[in-house]
C-alpha cells in the first residue's frame, strides 16, 4: 500500500484502514507497510490520537486503533475495545507517576484473566522485552500484582498495604525469558471493588538495586494516589467496566 501519490484526507483514511486489520504497528512497520516518511506518519498518528481513534502504548510505542464502541459488538470485541480505552484513561497517569518515582508502573485489569493493559515500561532506558508487556497475562499468585488484587478480591486488603513479588518465581505467563525484576503492588478499586492492580517495578542488578520496603516508604502514597485517580477517570469517562466486575469477599 503507496500513500504517497495520496491526498491528506485519503492518506489517514488508508492509515485507519491498514489500523483496523492490525492489533499494533510500530513507526517502522507503519512506514514500511505505507511507503509514508516517518515524519510524515508520526503528523499522522498523532492527529489521529488526539481525535480519539489511535492509542500509542507507553509499554512498546507501537499504535493501535481504537474502533467505535457499539451494543452489536461480539463479547471479544467489547473486551478488546475496552482494553483499548482503559489504556487511553490511564496513559497520563502513567507518564506522571514515572516522572515522580522513576520507576516503571504496570497497569492490569481483571478480564478473564489479569491482564497488562497498558505499562510505563517504554518510558524506562531498558530495552529488553518492550515488545511483550501490553497484553501479558499475569500470575496471580507470585506476582506483585496478582498477589495484590487476589488479596482485595478475598477481602484481605486493607489501606496502606503493599504486596512484593515472589522473587523465586516468574510472575508473567505467556514471556519465557525470565529477568531479575523487584516490584511492589497494590490493587485498583472501581465502585469499592477491585478491578486490578498496579505496581512500581525496577531491575536489581549490581549496580542498581532497591530495597522493596524503602521504595514503599518513599512512593506508596504516590502509588495510592495514582490508583484514586484511575478509579475517577474511569467513572468520569462514562466507561462501562460493570459487567467485568468480580464482587470481592466481605470480612
């Protein structure tokens, strides 16, 4: 597909189109696949972001498009445009927490199992595994975060608690290559009842390395403040996230 001989208004008309049959394009891929400089592309996608049909996802910088919602779509097709426009949401949230701590943050929602949805890991100088986090399931007993939202949906969390990895196990499914990674988590609530988590994560190597109750002493309120403010942009969006909510145990 050349767009070059195109006209501005049929160029992101075919970009839409090229969008809608791929789940992401990164920049290269757009520029391959379109013929467009990637300066020209990078005009495009972001025109097309701020009218609300691309996302651009801070874990990999790849681009998405973000169909309409419509009653007529399947159960999948909901769940995938939801995906979409929780990252949307919660993208700036994100970025503002990381410009804070420094520190990487992982959102996941509670689908059908707990998901990345979307990851300041891209804003980070680690280059390893970018491509692999949106989308990541999430185990829900090692992991920071799986811990973190197990332990609201039994009822167990209480205010100011913070749930670590297991550092013995590797808290992602579908990624195989493991990385010496420490993480603090904490569960995001929507109408008092928990539809994911988000955590703080940061690489122990030798030469950089942190302790995990430190980073909580430092960031915690950071990281609680961040998960209000998921949980109000989501009520003032208008999103509808109800029929995926899983009622936590009273006790």
């Amino acid at each position: 597909m050349d767009l070059k001989n195109e006209t501005p208004v049929m160029r992101v008309l075919r970009l839409l189109t090229l969008m809608a049959e791929q789940e992401t394009l990164s920049l290269e891929e757009a520029h391959l696949l379109t013929g467009l400089s990637k300066s020209t592309l990078t005009r495009a996608f972001l025109s097309l972001e701020q009218a609300g049909w691309v996302h651009r996802y801070l874990g990999n910088h790849k681009y998405t498009y973000i169909p309409p919602y419509s009653d007529k779509l399947r159960d999948e097709q909901i769940e995938c445009v939801l995906k979409k426009r929780l990252a949307v949401l919660v993208k700036p949230i994100l970025e503002g927490l990381y410009q804070i701590t420094g520190l990487s943050t992982d959102f996941t929602f509670m689908f059908d199992e707990l998901v990345i949805v979307e990851s300041s890991f891209g804003l980070t100088d680690a280059r390893v595994a970018k491509r692999a986090v949106i989308g990541l399931g999430v185990d829900l007993q090692h992991s920071s975060m799986g811990k973190a939202y197990s332990a609201a949906l039994a009822g167990q969390h209480r205010d100011g608690m913070y749930y670590a990895r297991k550092k013995q196990f590797w808290g992602y499914k579908e990624l195989k290559q493991t990385f010496n990674i420490s993480a603090i988590a904490i569960p995001v609530f929507y109408q008092q009842q928990p539809i994911g988590s988000m955590n703080l994560a940061w690489f122990d190597t030798n030469t950089s390395s942190y302790d995990e109750n430190k980073i909580a002493e430092q960031y915690l309120t950071d990281l609680y403040l961040a998960s209000q403010r998921i949980s109000d942009v989501i009520s003032e969006s208008g999103l509808d996230i109800t029929p995926f909510i899983r009622i936590a145990q009273i006790k």
